[in-house]
C-alpha cells in the first residue's frame, strides 16, 4: 500500500466506539468534532491521480462531513473522466443528521460513481420503504454500471445493464463480529472487476456491459470476503490465498 | 487518508488456479487509489470492559482490503496497530 499521498494533518485523529451486540452487528458511537478526515482542501488532494491510477474509492463520512466532503466530490467528479469510480455512501445516521440532510448529496456521489456498494440499513435509512433492488435500479439509472446491495446474512443483490438484478446467497458462519464486513464486500468486488480487467477509463464500455455469469462471480466472492471477515474479530479481510483456501 | 494500491496482477482466487503471481497475469494493469477516513476505532477486547485500539474507517479498510488481495508473494505491508493523524498509518 503506497500511502505518499497521505496527507500530514494537525487536526486530531477521528475516534469511533464500537458496541458488539449478542449477534456480533455492531454499532457506533463517534468523537469527530474537528478532527483531521474532514479537512480536505483541494491541493491536498491535487496529485491523487496522477500516474497509473485506474479506479478511484472514495465514500462514507469523509464524502458528508464538511467541508471536506465538496473537495472529495471534486475529487470524484474530476476522476470520472479518467478512471473508474466507485462510492459507499455508509450511511451513519448519528452523524449525518436526517436523511433528507445528505439525501441529494449521496444521489449526486451515486451519479458520480461507476461501482456503487451500499448496504440493505444504509437504505433503509436513506430511502425507507424501497426495496433494495428497487433501489438498485433506481441508482443505475443515475449512472453507474453496477451497484451492490448487501444484506447482510442474507448475501447481497447485484444489479448491471445486461445483467440485470440478482440476488446472491449469503454464507453461514460463524460471526465474531460484523466490523469490515461491508469493506471486505467493498474491497472484493474492486479486484476482481480489476482482476478481470474491468477497470479503468478505457475498460468502461466493458463494464457497463459486463455480463450476468461474471457478475455472479465477482459477487460470490465478494459475498466470502465479507463472510470471513465477519468470523474475525475487527475489520481483517482476507487475502487472496484465504480466499483461495475458503474456496477449495 | 488517501492511499493508492497496486495491481492485484495474477490474484489467483480460482481454487483451480495454482499459478504464482507473476507480471502479465491475469488481471487488469494500474492501480486503484483510495480517498476518505482514517480514524481509530475502540473494539471491545471481550474482557473487562476494555477496548482494543484499531486502525478502522471505512475507505481505509476498503484500502487494506485490496491491499489483501495482492499477490501471494507478500505485498501486504503487516498489520498497522495505531494511527495519530491520517498521515500516519503505518505501513
């Protein structure tokens, strides 16, 4: 992991409290008031792109909080010409207010975004009383090529151009808790877009066409990464070789 | 935090696939840069209400994440154990 372009910051690091319920899905408390990810400033974020860059993720507070969230939009919307664009808008509602605080902004982000992954409570809060394929469809036609929902237990739906809606089954194990789970999800369905070629500015008709047996793939694995992320304590997503290993 | 992630060039995940990573394999070239929050998060330890310190956001564990899926050869940078700003996520 190059972190060159990490940003030396004064402000204090962001806190979060993580309560574990009985069934290992936690929930958050926060200490953000001032501190360093909501800072951004655009000539920090200047050079991000330069070089062999071809997708960008960005999301969750740092995409609501101001005032750096409008720098991080510029980011994503000068990204989209370039690059692949992906977005989780990890809806948290301590920290975001009402819905209809950041409703637009999110809407926008998702018509920004060329991969979108939000989970079935990000919407249920965000957009109550639509189901999450509606919802699905609803934001692919903002944009983007595929948007994921996760549903926790119950696997994820995929949706696509050509592919269509789906849904793909969740895996039984055994939850330590549900911390990166989400992430896990998230970082899974990067590479393997990515190993299967599908990033980048000139792989975005590919993309956008990508078929429903690929799709199913990169999902399923994508549904294990956050299933072995979840019977781990903390936000510990596998490598490849656990994957390989869960997979023989 | 912004970190940026090399390609995942010859990330083997089919079982049926043994090959090494290697420059050229399958995959798609580039890297995928990562843009958000870096913060602590406080994890109960599960023993007297203490709480274990860890390096958490989201977009930060999306970064390790794909960090994860490397080559098998050992890019992965180790486990970072705390963070003071979000420049100093340790690699």
């Amino acid at each position: 992991m190059d972190l060159s372009f990490a940003v030396q910051a004064a402000e204090p690091t962001s806190l979060a409290i993580v309560a574990v319920g009985p069934d290992g899905v936690v929930e958050y408390d926060f200490r953000v008031k001032g501190t360093a990810d909501w800072q951004w400033r655009d000539h920090e974020l200047a050079g991000a792109l330069d070089g062999d860059v071809v997708a960008l993720h960005a999301g969750s507070l740092a995409l609501t909080m101001a005032p750096g969230a409008d720098a991080l939009q510029r980011l994503m919307a000068r990204a989209g010409e370039a690059m692949t664009v992906s977005y989780d808008p990890n809806c948290r509602p301590l920290l975001m207010g009402s819905p209809e605080a950041v409703r637009g902004r999110i809407e926008a982000l998702v018509g920004l975004a060329d991969v979108v992954k939000a989970s079935a409570d990000d919407l249920a809060w965000l957009l109550p009383g639509r189901a999450p394929e509606q919802v699905a469809e609803a934001w692919l036609a903002k944009g983007p090529s595929v948007v994921v929902v996760t549903l926790g237990p119950a696997g994820l739906v995929v949706a696509a151009r050509q592919a269509g809606v789906m849904r793909r089954p969740g895996r039984s194990v055994t939850v330590v808790d549900t911390v990166g789970a989400g992430d896990a999800c998230m970082s899974a369905l990067l590479a393997g877009l990515h190993r299967r070629d599908l990033l980048g500015a000139s792989r975005r008709a590919d993309l956008l066409a990508v078929d429903a047996a690929t799709l199913q793939e990169v999902a399923d694995e994508a549904v294990l990464a956050a299933a072995i992320t979840c019977t781990r304590h903390g936000a510990d997503p596998p490598t490849s070789a656990d994957l390989r290993t869960a997979l023989a | 935090m912004q970190a940026r992630l090399g390609s995942n060039e010859g990330d083997p995940v089919d079982p049926r696939s043994d090959a090494p990573a290697a420059k050229g394999g399958p995959g798609g070239p580039g890297v995928v840069a990562v843009a958000g929050e870096a913060l602590i998060d406080f994890v109960p330890a599960g023993r007297n209400g203490l709480f274990e310190a860890a390096p958490g956001g989201s977009p930060a564990n999306v970064a390790v994440g794909l960090a994860a899926r490397r080559s098998r050869s050992g890019c992965w940078p180790g486990s970072p154990t705390t963070c003071s700003a979000t420049a100093s996520w340790p690699t």
